[in-house]
C-alpha cells in the first residue's frame, strides 16, 4: 500500500469487524534511534493462540466470502521489506495488540500518510467506535481522543458535516504542527551532510 | 491552550449543529463505502473523501458509513447507495473522478447510471 495508514486503517476495520468499541493507535517515530513503531490494541472479541499463528497467512480468513486474507500478510511484508517486524498478541475475550517496526529512514518505507482520513474512515463505521490516536516524534506528542470529543458533541454524530471537518481539521493541524519540529531537524541535517560531502570533495580534489 | 480552544470550538459547534440535526435525521439517504483490505488497496479512503467534499461543496444531506469487506473483491471500490423508500444501489470502481457526476446523477436527479451499477438490492428487503 502506498501509505502505513492505509495498512492502519486496514487493521483498525478488522478491529471494528471483530466486535471492537474502542481501539488506540500509537506511532512512534524516534529518528535518533532510526525506529519507526505504530501500535494497534482493540477490545475487540480476540483470537485464540491457533488463530494467531494463522493470521499471517495469506491464504487464512475467517471470511466465508473468499479465501484470502491479504491484510495483515501486507503490513507484515511492508515491516520486513524495511528492516523490521509485525508482532500479535491476542486473547481470546479481551482483545488484540498489532506491533509493526520499521527502519525509519528506510528506502522502502512508505510514508505514514492521512491519518486524519484513516481515523474519520474508522469513526463512520456503521457501529459505534471509539478510537485514540496518539503520535509521538522524537518526544513531542500529538494526541486525540474520540470519546472527549463525543462527550462535548452530545447527541450529534460524527457523521455531521460539521463534526467530520472538526475532526480532519483537528487531525491534520496537529500532525502538521508535529511535522514542523521534526523537519527543522531534517533541514538542519541535510545541510550538515551537505557541507560534509563538499569538505571531502575538496580534500579529495 | 489548544486543547482548551478545541474545547471551546466544539462547544459552540454543538449548538449550531444541533439546529439541522432533526432535519438530517429525516432524510434517510446513506451512502455505504466498502472498506476491506480490497478496498482501501482500490482506493476507498480517496472515494470516501471525495464522496464526503462533494455532499458537503452541494449542501446534501447525507449519511456516510464505512463497512467491512462486501465479498466483491475484483469491483472494488464499492459504494452503495440507499435512499428512503428506493432499492439499493451498488456502484462497483468507483473512482474519486466519478465522484460527481454519482452524486449529481443518482442523488440530485434520481436516475440509476447503469452503465456503473452492479447490483440493486429491493427496499424491502434491506429491512
């Protein structure tokens, strides 16, 4: 997929579709360390241990349907392809916790991308769900919590114009804010490797 | 300080939205995105925004809601469309492109476009 919000939101429906009412998604982006971790947990009906192991076969589902089911098999593959792993630990009643690493300033890693999309995706589920999003670069933190929100909104739904706009708007200026600390870093960096790479050139000229 | 803000702005958000709420609730018109793992790799994030820019830039009331996998892999994206009293309406690749002229053909005018429906499920039996 062409952004990890895709394969978050992805998960989060399989969350949704496994009877969850509230999920937590945390992404950690940690550039001194190279490490990307996003976190998925849901109070959703859980699977048992065999389930578990099966998961991450392309060719299981529990689908009727069809007989493929690529979800998961595509996070997993997108983790491996840049330096890292997907891990689940599951319990049968009590929920599901997805952990997906990724070299950060890997090559292959596809961008996080739309959060604020995947987030709205999920709270216009035909059943009510709650979710948080909390998102951490290098110590800074953006978070958001649906259910204060929901709590402030009454009997509005978040399928109001008004609300979905709320919360894109929400999403997307927190993130942005988010990105502005990090990339000044980013610039900061390229000009060092900049003027390390010219200083080479030199003495090697 | 932007919590508080936020806090404030939805406070205020909730009176407005309260006004309309009773005539939004009336209209019975759902708009039904697809979004199994076939889906999101098809595109349906992108056609439920599209989908959600459009009601909103020609002021329709409409009900948007996200599902699971729908079974019909190889057409996705798919939307549905269900209006009071009318059958159901199953839309099979559609693009954020194809957005508009959905809307304005199948919500503004009432004509089903054949040449992009797959399926259409009776009022009644959908109850």
């Amino acid at each position: 997929m062409e952004e990890l919000s895709l394969h978050i939101l992805d998960a989060l429906v399989n969350a949704v579709e496994a009877g969850a009412s509230r999920m937590t998604v945390l992404v950690e982006e940690d550039t001194r360390a190279d490490r990307l971790r996003i976190e998925i947990t849901d109070n959703g009906r859980g699977m048992t241990q065999d389930m578990v192991a099966k998961v991450l076969d392309p060719f299981y589902t529990t689908r009727k349907t069809r007989h493929v089911g690529l979800g998961i098999p595509l996070f997993e593959a997108a983790a491996r392809q840049c330096e890292g792993a997907l891990t689940i630990r599951s319990e049968a009643g009590k929920g599901t916790e997805l952990v997906a690493t990724f070299r950060l300033s890997h090559v292959d890693r596809a961008p996080l991308g739309d959060m604020a999309s995947t987030i709205l995706a999920v709270l216009l589920s035909e059943r009510q769900v709650d979710m948080e999003y909390v998102h951490r670069v290098d110590g800074r933190t953006f978070q958001f919590d649906s259910t204060e929100i929901r709590k402030e909104l009454g009997t509005i739904p978040f399928s109001h114009p008004r609300v979905r706009n709320f919360i894109l708007s929400f999403i997307r200026e927190g993130e942005a804010e988010l990105r502005q600390g990090s990339l000044k870093k980013k610039i900061t960096g390229a000009i060092e490797g900049e003027v390390e790479g010219k200083e080479q050139s030199e003495w090697r000229g | 300080m932007a919590r508080l803000k936020s806090v404030e702005e939805l406070k205020k958000l909730r009176v407005e939205a309260q006004r309309d709420l009773m005539v939004r609730t009336q209209t019975g018109t759902r708009i039904i995105v697809g979004m199994g793992t076939c889906g999101i790799a098809a595109g349906a994030r992108e056609v439920m925004q599209a989908i959600l820019r459009e009601l909103e830039s020609r002021k329709i009331e409409a009900h948007v809601e996200t599902v699971g996998c729908v079974g019909m892999c190889a057409q996705e994206p798919l939307v549905d469309i269900e209006q009071a009293g009318k059958a159901r309406v199953r839309y099979a690749n559609v693009t954020p492109e194809n957005v508009p002229r959905l809307i304005e053909e199948h919500l503004i005018k009432g004509k089903v476009i054949q040449e992009w429906a797959i399926g259409r499920l009776d009022a009644r039996k959908i109850q």
